[in-house]
C-alpha cells in the first residue's frame, strides 16, 4: 500500500504539522483500532483519555487540542472533514 509522509499529506491537503513530518502513514484508523503506520483524529478535548490509550503513529487535532498529544499531529479547523480527505487520498478508488 502506498505510504504518505505527514510533509506529503499537508501539501496535498492544507494543515500544519506539529512534530515529525517525516512520519510515514499508510492507514486510516479509528482512535480505537489505530496501529503503528495510522492517522487517527478526535474532534473534541473529551476523547484525550482514548488519545493517550490509541497506538496510532499520527493526529488529526483541532488546534485547541494540539497540546493533548506529543506525537506527530497535524492541526486544522475540521479534523472530521480533514480524516474524510487523508481516507480518499490513501485509498483512491479504482475504476
């Protein structure tokens, strides 16, 4: 599966990364079922607990909560709408 470098998805997509832009991400993921390799997002400060709890390698964050984690995470306005557009850009349909 083709991989994205955290630098790759905010030039395609708009953002601004906080940590390792390098981080190489191949998946999406819920916050519950992310692994190494995924990009996972909360919309709200309420879910920090399963944050902390989530092995995924890289954040989707409001910039209210982009002090909830020290792990790489890229901050926009709408990280719902943001995790919709890394799912299409890393599983582009086939015709």
């Amino acid at each position: 599966s083709k991989q994205y470098s955290l630098s790759d998805i905010v030039a395609t997509l708009g953002g601004r990364v906080v940590g390792d832009a390098s981080t190489l991400i191949s998946r999406v993921s819920s916050v519950a079922n992310a692994q190494s390799g995924d990009i996972s997002f909360i919309n709200s400060a309420k879910y920090a607990k399963a944050l902390e709890a989530s092995k995924a390698s890289a954040w989707i964050l409001r910039e209210s909560d982009a002090e909830l984690t020290q792990l790489p995470r890229i901050i926009v306005d709408n990280p719902y709408a943001y995790f919709a557009k890394v799912s299409t850009l890393l599983n582009p349909q086939t015709i």
